[in-house]
C-alpha cells in the first residue's frame, strides 16, 4: 500500500482527520491512499479496509465506467472543481446501501507525485437546509400576506430603494423590483414629509439606536386613494455612516378611521364633561354667595337711607355696615370652604424620573387622538429625580402638549413640531421644562389673561385648563409661565424642586 511522506507529516496527518467534510486522498492510479475519520464513519469502512481500494469501487457499478474517464481526463488537466454539475453523486457504502453527495476535487503535488483530494457533502442535509429554507420562506410570506406587510430596503449609496410587491401596490407602482428615493418620497402626502424626514435624521445619527418608526400618508398613483400606512425599521451602518434602512410597512388606514371617529367622541364627551363641570362649579360658587350678597345688599341699602335720613342715627348706620362686613366674611368664607372641598386631599409627593414622565405624556397625547407632531426632544440625560405627585405632573404636560397641537391645527401648520427640552436650571436649582409649538403664537392681549379660569381662544374650550395646569404645578412647589418673545409660536416653562 502506498505510504507517501506527505501523508506521513504529523501536522497534516491531524488537520486532515480534524476536518468536518469527509475527504478522500487518492493517487494517479486512481486508488484510495488516505481517508479521514469522517470519511471512513460515513462509507462505514475501516483505514485497512479502504486503503489501495478503487474510487470506483465506492460508486454503483452504473456510475464506474463514466467516472474512470472522467478521471482519465481530470489527470490531463487537474484543477479545483466541483463534480457532477450542480446534480447529485451517488457513493457506494461498505454494505451496498447509496448515499447522495457532493463531491468536489483538488489537486495536490508533492515531489512528483500527483494526487486528488475528493471532499464529499452528503447532499441530503443540503436538501434538507433547502427545504427548511422553503418553508421558512413560505412562512414568513403566509405572515406577511396575513399582515399586509410590505418589505423596502432602502441603499443610501445609490439612492434607491429595493421593495417587495406589497409596497409596490401600496405605491401604485409597477413591477419594476427598485424605485429611486425622489419617486418613492414623490407619493408621500407633503404635510407629513418633515416629519418623516425628522425621524429619519434622528435614526440615521450613529449615536442613536437606529430604530425607525413613524406613520405617514401615502396618495396611490394608480387610483389617487390615500392612505395612511405605519412603517418600522432600522438603520445599518458602516464606519459610523449610514448604508441601510431595512424595514416593513403596513396599511393602517381603517385603524386611522376608526382612531378618528373615537377621537371626536371623546372629544365631544369630554367638551360635555367639562361644560358641566364648569355649571357645577359656578353654580355651586353662586349658591354659596347668593345669599350672603342679597344681605351686604340689603345691609347698603339701609346704610344710605341711614345717610339720607334727616333724623341721622349713628347707631343704625354702625348695624347695618357691621352686618355688611359680616356678611362679605360669610361670603368669602364659603367661597374659601368651597374650594377647599373641590381640591380636598392631601397631595401625595414622591420622587421620580422626570424624562419617564415625559415620554409617558408623550404616549398619552398620541393615543388621546393628540400625535399628529413631530416631538424634537432634548432631554438631559442624567437628570436628578424630581419630587412631587407624578399623576399631576402627567397632566400637566400632557394639557400642555394638548393645547401646542390644537394651536397648531387651527392654523393648519404644514410642519407641525414640537420642542421640548428638560434641562436643569442652575440659577434656582430646579427641574426646568420647556415646551415650544411651531403654531401663531399668542398676542399680548390674550397673553394677559392666558392663565385666568374660564379664559379661552378655543371655540369649544371652557378656558380651564392652563388655570388648572398652574395651580398644579404651584401645588408641587413650581411655576408655570408663558414667555413673553418674538420667536414663532407659543413658549411654555415649569419648573419643579429636585428630591434633593
């Protein structure tokens, strides 16, 4: 048997027996001289048993003839290729059994010696990959059609975008599998361009996360139908600069339908809420004063007559102004009483986040019928905890971020953005926030009264929520105040007291 000094190198020997594939090693006379363990456990044979042995004695018999000029001629002109052409091999094991493969042949010279190293892939795992492949395939289309999903990749270096044929029909667009960024951009609804656009800054910033969500508007090129659809995705990169934007889109508009009808329920239901809430309170207000008014009224009355009388008694002018004052006493009394129950309990403080807060007012906004902005957020990062009553300091910015987006819509803003920072304010060593619309802004008359109850520029608003909202924060030991500036839009800060 052959015992060539290649095979007998200690170092190749153990990485040939080390490899995963099996491998044969056979000389030009076309005979096994070395096979590796995986080679020899596959084929079921022994090193004894297949050393010296014929290739063509592991192939059926219908397989020998080709394969002997095959590599009668494979001798002539020895490379690296793959046998069989992309169709599977049979190899015979020691007990007759058949066994599909891949086989692929190198050649390897040593001194002047020629031999062939065979590796062999058992083509049933490749099919079965294959196969598993399929059906995850299949799968993940059944979940996709279910879904309404629409697949894009978007090539920032090229400029173009691959999609799927899903977000082609979305599109209106024919089969062609990539459109170009201005064509795919040229079917969004232009009031919601910026906003997309604004999240797609963020996401493309490598000190961000990647993530990309938003919803937009979508005009059919085919019907003219608009649609309102959500997309999700994320930013790959490369070197710290953005090369992918690989997501999925869906079609929401019944969902936005229907987020609407519920939108102008509630909305009616609160404005009815609130218009009842507003009679209790001044009946409630007026019930207590009627009476101690109709007797100051009565206690003046008298008091003049007493002045106008000829027979003047200082007496009777002392009674009634006393009974005057006693009266005004009353009436604030219960004025003061009456309030007091109206914001009865104690007001319950703790320390929390903030920023937590925030995002939290944010998600409350949306889902109130209130996310149609885009929120450009600076949030100090390491911000001390705040002390106060979290659920009052909620609604305070959710009423804030409320009234910027009704600002906003009544002016039909194309760009409807919203700033908001958090930051601390050094000078008074307090949580200091800061809301900014991109609306009209407000004149200095309405800017005088702004925070007085019952006060409002809305044509269904009971003018008190800003009232409310300030009192709040005064209660959690801050301040709520409109800047006074020229800069577009209405200004907002607050501030509350660190837990220390």
């Amino acid at each position: 048997m052959v015992n060539d000094s290649f095979l007998s190198n200690l170092s190749v020997k153990t990485l040939f027996d080390a490899a995963a594939d099996a491998m044969l090693l056979v000389d030009e006379s076309g005979r096994v001289v070395q096979a590796n363990e995986v080679a020899l456990n596959l084929l079921d044979y022994s090193f004894e048993q297949i050393n010296g042995l014929e290739i063509e004695a592991l192939m059926p018999n219908s397989y020998r003839n080709q394969h002997s000029l095959h590599r009668n001629t494979y001798a002539k002109n020895p490379e690296k290729r793959p046998m069989g052409k992309g169709r599977d091999l049979i190899a015979l094991r020691r007990d007759g059994s058949e066994l599909a493969v891949d086989i692929s042949l190198s050649p390897i010279k040593t001194g002047d010696r020629q031999f062939v190293l065979a590796t062999l892939h058992i083509a049933d795992k490749r099919r079965k990959v294959e196969e598993a492949l399929k059906i995850s395939e299949e799968r993940l289309r059944l979940a996709k059609e279910a879904a309404g999903l629409g697949v894009f990749d978007f090539d920032y270096r090229n400029n173009i975008i691959h999609w799927d044929e899903r977000m082609r029909d979305i599109w209106g667009e024919e089969s062609e599998e990539t459109v170009s960024y201005k064509k795919f951009v040229a079917a969004i609804h232009p009031d919601d361009r910026a906003a997309r656009q604004t999240v797609i800054e963020r996401a493309i910033d490598p000190a961000s996360n990647g993530e990309y969500s938003v919803d937009y508007r979508v005009r059919n090129a085919n019907d003219g139908v608009e649609r309102w659809i959500t997309t999700m995705g994320r930013i790959h990169f490369t070197n710290g600069q953005a090369t992918r934007l690989l997501g999925i889109a869906r079609d929401i508009t019944d969902q936005k339908i229907l987020e609407k009808t519920l939108q102008e329920q509630r909305a009616e239901m609160e404005s009815l809420f609130k218009q009842q809430v507003a009679y209790q309170t001044v009946s409630a207000i007026a019930h207590e004063l009627n009476q101690p008014l109709a007797a100051i009224s009565a206690y003046s009355e008298v008091a003049l007559h007493a002045l106008d009388s000829n027979n003047f008694n200082s007496e009777n002018l002392k009674r009634a102004l006393e009974g005057a004052v006693t009266q005004a006493q009353r009436a604030g009394k219960s004025l003061h009483e009456l309030l007091a129950f109206m914001q009865k309990g104690e007001l319950v403080t703790e320390r929390f986040e903030l920023n937590h807060v925030l995002n939290e007012a944010l998600n409350i906004a949306k889902g109130d019928g209130y996310g149609d902005f885009s929120p450009l957020l600076s949030l100090e990062p390491a911000l001390p905890e705040v002390l106060g009553n979290e659920t009052q300091v909620r609604k305070i910015l959710v009423n804030l971020l409320r009234n910027a987006v009704e600002a906003m819509r009544g002016a039909s803003v194309p760009s409807s953005a919203i700033s908001i920072t958090v930051r601390t304010n050094q000078k008074i060593n307090m949580a200091h926030v800061t809301i900014q619309d991109s609306g009209p802004g407000l004149d200095a008359e309405t800017a005088r009264h702004i925070f007085e109850p019952f006060f409002t520029t809305k044509p269904t608003g009971i003018g008190m929520g800003l009232a409310i909202s300030r009192a709040l924060t005064e209660a959690n030991g801050g301040q709520l105040w409109l800047e006074h500036n020229n800069k577009p839009g209405a200004t907002f800060h607050f501030t509350l007291p660190f837990a220390g």
